[in-house]
C-alpha cells in the first residue's frame, strides 16, 4: 500500500458528503483516516468553517492529536472557537513541544488565553521554554519523558513506566537523575524489560551519555543525532541538571529546515522558516530585496570595467558577441564548485583542514573543464561562425580555460574562507561568485585580446 | 557537555601515543570514545595501518560496532585484512543493512569472500536484497526486527522479545503476520509490556499500518515518516508479506541525501552519491562538464542576438556597459524564485495546482522588487554617472523593470511546468533561468533603447 492506495479522502469528497448532509458517511471516513492526513484535509480546505465543522465531528482524544498537526492557522481557529472549559484538555493531551511551538507563532491575546488555561505549574514551564533562544537545543525539547531516581530498582522503574503512561517515543529510553536533579544515567526500555527486577537502576544504567545543552544549536543537535544514530537526546542546563529531551522526529525537521535555508541564502535571499504560500507578497519581495541591490551595485563594477576598456571593444566590435557566454559560463563553472563546496561543509564531508585539497582538486578539475569546453567552442566559432577571424577564436577560447579556472578556484575557496571567518559558508554561492567571476572575466578577456589582437 | 567538550581523542594524540608505545593509555581512550568517533578517526588518520592496529585494539564487540561506522575504503581493509575464522562473527553482528550497503560498493572479489563466510540461508536473503532498485525503500531495509505470530498472547509476545534481544530502536515495535507471512498488524513494546499478559497478542494489535512497498522510491518513504512521525516502517511485497522494516536513523540520510542531490542538479551537476573528497578529479569533471557545456552552447545564442542588434549596439557603445549589470540582475531575480519554488515542490509545501498562485505572487513581487531596484538604479546613475545621457538611464531602469518581471515569472513556474511534465524541477535552477533570462533581457534592453534613443 504505496501512497497512490493509502486511503485518503479528498476536499471535493468532503464538500460534496457534507452538501448531502452525508454525515454519518464522513464520520466514518474521519475514523478511517489517519490523525496526519485529516489535518492537512483541513488545511487544504481553505475554508474555516468547514475545517471547525470536520474537527467538531472527531473522537475527543483524535481531535487532539489532528490539532497538533494543522497549521498555525487553523489552530487559532479552532482555540477561537473552543470553550474555556474544553481549551485545558486541549493543551493536556497536546505535546509540550508542539505547545510550545504554538504559542511562539500567535498573537498576544491568544497566548494569554492559552496561559490562563493550562495549570500554574505548567505555566511557569511554558514562560521558561519560551526563553529559551530560536533555533537552539531549548526550544526543540519536550518534557514528555520518563524520570528515574536513582534508588530504584529494574522492578519499580518498570512499575514506573507502566503507570506514567505516556505515548510514543518519548518512553523508549528513561532518564536517571539524583537529588540535585542532575542527569546521572539513562536506561532503555529494552533493558527495563530484559534485566532482573531485582537490581539496583544503578547498576544497569548507562553513564556514558550524549546530551546537549539547551543553548546548543539545532543545527550541532542534528550533526549528534545524526552521527550516533540516537531516537532522543537529554538536554541539561549549565549545572548538568536535566531540563527536557529531544525526540528524532523533531530532527527531521531541522534537517529540513537548515537545507531549506541554505538553499535560500544561496540564491541571494535573507532565509525564512514561513512557507512560501503563507508569506505575504511584501514579506517575500523584501526576503529578496537587499541581496538584489547589493549584487546590482557590484555588477555596475563590470560596467566600469568595460568603460576602461571601451578603446578595445569599440575598435573589434565582434569582441562583444562573446562576453554573455563567457560571463555565463564562468558564472555557471565557479556555482558548480561553491555548491559542492558549500554543501561539503554542511554535511560535515569536507573540514576547514582540507582546504588545500580542495583547492589542488578544484585547480585540476578545472583544467580539464576548461581545455574541453575552449576546445568545444574554437571548433564551434570556425564552423558555425566562419566570418570571425581565427584569432579571436583563439582569444576567446584562451580567455574561456582562464575563467573556468578562477571561478572553480575562487568558488572552490570562498566558502571555505567564510567559514574560517565564521561566516556562513551559503552566502559565497552562485550569485555573489558569479558578480566576482565576471568582472574578473572580462579584465582577463580584454588583455589577452589586447596581447593576441594588438588592439 | 556540548560537542566542544565531549572526548575526542585526536588524530595526533594517537600518533603520539603510538610513537610513544602508550599502549595501554590508547587502549583506555579508546573504551571510553563511543564507535562513532573512533570510525572518524580511523577515516582521518589517512593510514590504513594504523587504522587497523587500532581496530585491533578494540573489545571484539565494540569492534563490529565500530566497523559499521567506516567508510567503504577501511571496511574494505578490514576485511582483507581479517582471517576466514572472523569473518563470519564480524558479518553476524553487522546491522544487515549495514551489511548490505557495504557489499554494494565493494568489488567482486570481496563480495565472494564475504559470501562465502556467511550462513546459506542469509546467503540466499543478501542475494534478494541486493536486486532491490537503488534507491528503493527494498534497499533501505534490514531484517533485524521482532516477529510475532497471531496465535501469541501478550505475555508469550513479551517473552519472545525478551528471547531474541535484539539492539536498539528495532525492538520498540513488534510486527505480527499470519501463517502466510503477510503483514496484519504492529504492536509496540511499550503496548506489551502495560497491558495484561493473558490477552490475545490480535487483541491489542493495531491493525492500520502506514506500509511502503519494496519498489516505492526512498523519498516517498521519507515523506511518510515526516508526515505520520514514525520510528520504523515496516516494508511488504505486492502479496503483502513482510519483507523488513525501514528505520527512522536511515531516513536522517536519506533526507540530507535528497538535497544534497537537488543542491547538485541546482547548480548544474549531473548527481553523485559519492563524497566530494572521495571522488576522482576525473569523475567531479565528469559530472560537471555535460551541462557547462549544454549552457555554453546555449549561452551563443545570446551572442547572436547581440549581433542582431550590432547597429544598434555600434551607434551607441555606452548601451553596452549596463549589459553586464542587467544580465546579472535578470539571472539573480529569476534563481531567486525558482529556488524558492523548487524547494518548495521537494518538501511538498507547494503542489502542482498552486501554480496560478505561484503565477500571481511572482508578480507582484517581481513588480515591487523591479520598481525599487530601477529607481535605485536610476539614482545611481545620474548621481555617479553624469556623463551618461537621462535617456539612456531611462532605457536601462525601464529594462530592469521588466527583466526582473520577465525573470521571476519564469523561476516561479518553469519548475511547476517541469514537474508536471514529469522532470526533476531542480534541472530549472539558477544556470538554466540565467541563461534564458540572458536572452530574453537582451531583445527588450535593444527593443527599448531603439524605441526611446531612435537608434
């Protein structure tokens, strides 16, 4: 059952089963239906009162696992129109993570609602989290987890678990803490079930353990979970002391997320987390703005370039012709070796160390690229373009190796430079080491011409 | 203990210590570094000798831990270096995807030895396995699962988990098939060990399970586990049977590996799985030179125009240096928007039907962006430029406006148009929109000027 046969109800069916007050129909395909796919029917219906209406005709406890699904949106929707007196269930048996997520997302007078309805120490909880800075180990955690101290035995921490109850993920490791509510060890809920009941927690816990600091950043918590194959993580504060884990899930995301914002940093645009259809057309076009101006005052270089050599170009106004695929050219070579380059350094595959083996690989790669694609085009100008004279076709082929060779080395090394500067690596992609690359191109272009044409 | 504290022994560190013969000192750094780190320091050291006298050093089953870590080239090593006696414990206690994977990259004559020193009847399943698609959700999977049977009452399910004891995330959901092995329902470890021993094991089984089919491609298999957030996904074959199970930690590369592969198209490189510093310089050229040369030769076409208009461009020189600058802007505006839409496509926040939306948004933001980088450009140039004529600044902004218009619409659905026509939308990223753009400006910039200069 691939996803082409997964059972799942289309906006239109919805339309068309309520037209017909078909509702005990929908009923039963709302129980069908997985908690996932019933929210992203309500998000996709485009219609409040419609998505209210289908969130009104879930089981209780499946409404609340749909609520924590839906987007921000509709979840205000739905806090607006819920009663105090059902809003404290809704929190309860919502995770604390996705809470949390929540309320960063919504206007103050729905935080305000959502505080004075969940109980007081929870509350002092939810102030804390919201503390913690964007983006860091902090504001990824959940506090759904199973708490051990240290002078229980297997039996009893079993005991333990079976009657926290709690769901999912979050109750496959336990967490050990001693009297100052430091993180001492951690136990599986394998060896829970496997060991003798009769021992001590102590004796069979690990000690050994990866945890992060709640200031840590997302981006170190996922290269962790990544590199040690974890399903969770414990985060402590400076003291050691254990604040909240982090589940795999929530990495996924991150993973995700980072990607999304380098690819956006690397097409010249400030990132941002809001989907593109939810961002608003002002919100987009200044996202954008900046990095075009920027880039457009650096490319006015180039025509500064061209004015100093305007003797040269007036005088072989063929020479022209070429300066588009030239530019392009060098734009597109020295991209391919920042993106690599850029992306090495994401995933960890390349380090600041191998900076000069990237740059003798980039140097060599080069080479090749250049002599084939000059090789390429000499043939191609003296049969397709018989008019231009052979040594322009020299200076422009000459002029193409030494391009392709300075945009992959400078795109091969301007991310790295960055990096070594502390700089995000992103920001040395395609459009900046293009608007490099060609003002270099072209001093490069002019001078070979003036040497070989004598012009 | 954020990762700047964590131990980590350093390649150096090692060197000393064996220079120094600290060979006991080595052997307790290394029982206390968990077997990811001490895989990466075996792949930094660069020595294959030294990697294998410490692979040597360790306890033997921290060893086969440690050996999954590795990269191909020291798995390789190892297992040339290793007797026909150890082989098969090594092999046996390898994740038998793990295994899987290595003996895909290995050449012949390593896969025979492995082959041979493993047990027929998983002989026979590695042969299955490795006829998997690549990429295919059958080439992610592994075998190390708990089977139930239907017959099972909870308590004899719990006993059996406790039987086979099997490590990690693997045994936190249980799978029960009927006598013709097909997959009827999943129960999870923690639903065991709370609920009453004497109940029927088909009881308490959750009979509706997300599956993926052998054949499904990876990235529909991680889009499932992002939607529903599983653990581990069990995977059958087109009669339904249980085949294996996909777990959460291989879906952590395979997102990374999904973008890492759409960085790659996106910046005009045929994808490669390979490492950037495991890779031959011949192959990294390899991988570039088709499309440097696709857009070069394209890139001509963009000088034929410029030749169209060589009267034009003849008449008034000064035309030519604002060529650069609007060519830049046009390619930059346009991998804007297409970046945006193409990652948008990839991790589903934009659909197909949203195209008319993309259509609409695009615009308007192209309009805002256009109008200020055009006054801003105006500016400059009567501020900076006093030498250039009011009109010809004229033509320039006026060719802004409508290259940056021109170069957003078509980022913003060349990749919805790719996508319905069933191509990669990454192959419409920054060099194909540049190049296209290139053209297309260079016909309006010259339609203008002829307009407004009456050249």
């Amino acid at each position: 059952m691939s996803e082409e046969t997964t059972f799942v109800l289309e906006k239109n069916d919805v339309r068309n089963l309520i037209r017909d007050r078909k509702i005990i129909q929908l009923r039963g395909y709302l129980e069908e239906m997985y908690e996932a796919d019933i929210a992203e029917l309500m998000d996709d219906l485009n219609d409040k009162v419609l998505a209210l209406l289908l969130f009104r005709m879930l089981p209780k406890l499946k409404a609340v696992e749909v609520f924590s699904f839906l987007s921000i949106e509709n979840q205000r929707e739905i806090i607006n129109a819920i009663s105090d007196s059902e809003l404290p269930y809704l929190i309860d048996n919502t995770f604390f993570d996705d809470v949390i997520d929540m309320i960063e997302e919504m206007p103050a007078e729905f935080v305000n609602r959502v505080l004075i309805n969940i109980a007081p120490e929870k509350r002092k909880l939810v102030n804390q989290f919201l503390n913690y800075p964007e983006d860091s180990a902090g504001s990824l955690m959940t506090i759904e987890y199973v708490r051990l101290t240290e002078d229980m035995t297997v039996g009893q921490a079993l005991f333990h678990v079976r009657e926290t109850g709690l769901k999912k993920e979050t109750v496959y490791t336990c967490y050990i803490t001693n009297m100052h509510e430091k993180l001492i060890g951690i136990v599986s809920l394998r060896a829970l079930v496997t060991e003798d009941p009769a021992l001590k927690i102590t004796d069979i816990m690990e000690k050994d353990i990866i945890v992060v600091n709640t200031n840590d950043d997302q981006e170190l918590v996922a290269d962790m979970f990544k590199r040690y194959d974890l399903l969770a993580m414990p985060v402590v504060d400076n003291l050691g002391r254990l604040t909240g884990i982090i589940t795999v899930d929530d990495i996924l995301d991150v993973i995700e997320q980072e990607a999304t914002e380098d690819f956006q940093i690397m097409a010249a645009m400030t990132p941002s987390e809001t989907e593109y259809l939810d961002t608003s057309i002002f919100n987009l076009a200044k996202h954008r703005i900046i990095w075009l101006l920027v880039l457009l005052v650096s490319a006015t270089f180039t025509g500064n370039i061209m004015k100093n050599f305007s003797n040269t170009l007036e005088s072989l106004i063929l020479l022209g012709m070429f300066i588009p695929m030239l530019m392009d050219t060098g734009g597109n070579a020295g991209s391919q070796s920042s993106t690599l380059i850029i992306r090495g350094l994401a995933t960890g595959d390349i380090k600041l160390t191998d900076a000069f083996r990237v740059l003798k690989k980039e140097f060599l790669i080069s080479l090749i690229c250049g002599v084939v694609l000059s090789a390429v085009n000499f043939a191609r100008i003296l049969i397709f373009e018989p008019t231009v004279p052979a040594l322009v076709a020299l200076t422009v082929s000459l002029t193409l190796i030494s391009t392709v060779v300075m945009a992959k080395v400078i795109g091969g090394l301007l991310p790295i430079a960055a990096k070594k500067l502390k700089l995000d690596p992103a920001i040395m992609a395609g459009p900046l080491i293009t608007t490099i690359v060609d003002a270099m191109s072209l001093i490069i272009y002019f001078n070979i011409a003036q040497a070989i044409l004598h012009i």
